[in-house]
C-alpha cells in the first residue's frame, strides 16, 4: 500500500529541493513522509491532498510570511505552472486540511531526522567519544483565541484580556548536529508540567553514548540517579540551594572531589511511589569548582577530564539558549501563528 506512494513522494522531494538547498532527501526518508499521510484522512476530489498539504505546511513554516494565505497561493502558482486547473484562493480548505495532518507521525518524523543524524556524527565531532546533548526549556506565546486559552491557559495572575496563552517547551538538542532529539509541550502551569516533569518523559531518547548538559534546575537527586540507571552521564551546574562541602568525600585537587549524594526524604511530584522506591539509597557525583562556579558530574574522574576543560565544556550549554532564540527570532515563534490549539 505505502509503495504506490514512492512516486509522489519523489517528486515531493524534489519539489522541496528546488527551493531548498539541503540533503532532504538523506534525512527525510521516504517511509517517514509515507507514515505521515498514510495516517491523514484524505477528502476525495480535494486539491489539497495529504501529500500536498504536508508540502503545503512545510513551505509555510519556512517561508518569511507564514500566512495561509501565501501558502494557498504557492499551490495556485504550482498548479498553473503545470498546467492543472485553478484552486480557489481561500483557506479555509487548506487549514481544515492542514488540521487532519497527524500530530504523532509528524512528531516522530522529527525525532527520526534528529536522531538520524545524531548518531551518524563523525568521530572527530564527538566530545571524548560521546555524543554531547543539550537540555532546557522555554515558553511560547500564542494568539488570543477561546481556543488557545482553553488549551494552554494564560498565566494566573494575569487579568482576562490582558494576557496570552503560553505553552512550557522542554527539548533536547544534539550539540554537534544542532538537531532536535526529542521534546514536549504543555501548558506552562498545573500539575505535572513542571521542566522537570516534562523532561521525565524524554529520559527514554537518550541512549548509551550520550552525555547530557543542563543547568541547575535539573540537578537533581532523582534525575541524576535515574540517568546513572540508564547509563547516561551529566554534567551540570550544582544547584543553588544545594550546600558543597570540599572537605568531605574523596578529595581530587583543590575544590575538587568524589562525594556521596543521599537519596533526598521527599519524593518529587513528577515521580511514582514505586520508581521513587528503587532510587538507590545513594548516589556518587563529582563536585568541582571552577571560576566561583560549582559543578557537578557522573562521568569517571580521570586525567583527561580536567575540571577546567568540564567547565568548558559546560559553556556549550549556552548554545540551546541561542538555539531557541534563534528559532523565536527569525523564524518568528516568540508568537506562535496558529489560531487553534490542535
């Protein structure tokens, strides 16, 4: 069945790389695009057909305007140009169209792409063999619609009509790659979707090779422990609440040790009683400081891992800051476009 799909999707590809000067090809795979609209409920006789509207989509996330309006006019401006019959320059077809697109294909169609070229890095990109992952969260604002507000609710403390919706986004980034791994969205306030809580469901997209940087919000006991089960390392600023005492543990050079961390008597909001109960007791972290600055770290303390050159490398963390800046900058997601939250 998806194989009378190949031929579509080929020209889909080379379409898109007409205007588009990167190896689609190599990192969008045919099967991903073919899960997409295999799972889009089509409307018979619709000019906009699956195909056409993930194109459709696609174009109009990158372009500059973003407009339904542009984008219904890019396919106008296609069909004319081959010789098919005028579709109608309104958009609503297009944006119900768009609206039956199915958020989990899409979603994992991104992964895929992230992870692909995640983990074909060459060699000489990795940091000491491992593969460096960004870790942070953001917000993001949305129009002002019943909808909207229904969905991803504006701040409490905000008057009706003087705020807007506002979504929380936690995402992991591949520091080499500059791709996105995996990620969530929720609505910024209410139970359970907390940083914490929404990167508590994204520990399953990293993978042995992976080292994990984030900043102190997520040093924590339970994550780090969690992390350790899965055989990732972190790296990550100790937490400011957190008190270090160079004195104890396993002394490595000045304000440089191996300490015991204990399990904390609180579980957190985001953990089961069950998977809070086979926490260890105790967990073994590095401690470090470099420049006033506390570090902490599960990787093996060695010669070739230097707290200078941690702390170094630590400040790539900065570069998923930039990231999200650059996508709410020039991509214009410190507003969101869509009027509806599905």
């Amino acid at each position: 069945m998806r194989t009378s799909f190949n031929p579509q999707i080929a020209r889909f590809k080379k379409a898109f790389l007409q205007i588009q000067p990167l190896p689609f090809k190599d990192f969008f795979p045919t099967e991903d695009i073919a899960e997409i609209i295999t799972h889009t409920r089509g409307r018979r006789g619709s000019v906009f057909t699956p195909l056409v509207t993930l194109k459709t989509f696609i174009f109009q996330v990158l372009s500059n305007d973003g407009s339904c309006q542009r984008a219904v006019g890019s396919v106008l401006a296609e069909r004319l140009s081959q010789g098919q019959s005028a579709n109608s320059v309104n958009t609503g077809p297009y944006c119900k169209a768009r609206s039956r697109l199915p958020l989990e294909p899409l979603r994992q169609a991104v992964k895929n792409v992230g992870m692909r070229l995640h983990q074909q890095m060459p060699k000489a990109w990795l940091w000491q063999d491992y593969r460096v992952v960004l870790l942070d969260g953001t917000t993001v604002l949305m129009p002002d619609t019943a909808d909207n507000q229904r969905v991803f609710p504006q701040q409490s403390h905000q008057k009706p009509g003087l705020g807007f919706p506002i979504a929380r986004l936690v995402g992991l980034i591949s520091l080499a790659a500059g791709t996105v791994l995996d990620y969530q969205l929720a609505p910024y306030q209410g139970k359970g979707n907390g940083e914490t809580s929404l990167f508590a469901s994204l520990m399953g997209s990293l993978t042995p090779g992976d080292l994990l940087l984030a900043d102190r919000y997520y040093c924590t006991f339970a994550i780090i422990a969690l992390l350790q089960a899965q055989g990732i390392p972190v790296l990550m600023q100790n937490h400011a609440q957190k008190k270090t005492d160079f004195r104890r543990g396993k002394r490595l050079g000045q304000r440089d040790h191996v300490v015991a961390w204990q399990k904390p008597k609180q579980k957190p909001v985001w953990l089961s009683e069950q998977a809070y109960a086979e926490l260890p007791q105790e967990i073994e972290v590095r401690e470090f400081a470099v420049a006033g600055r506390v570090y902490i770290t599960t990787l093996a303390a060695d010669k070739a891992r230097p707290k200078q050159e941690l702390a170094a490398l630590y400040q790539s963390r900065w570069k998923i800051e930039l990231d999200f800046r650059t996508l709410k900058t020039h991509m214009g997601m410190e507003m969101l476009r869509c009027k509806t939250a599905d």
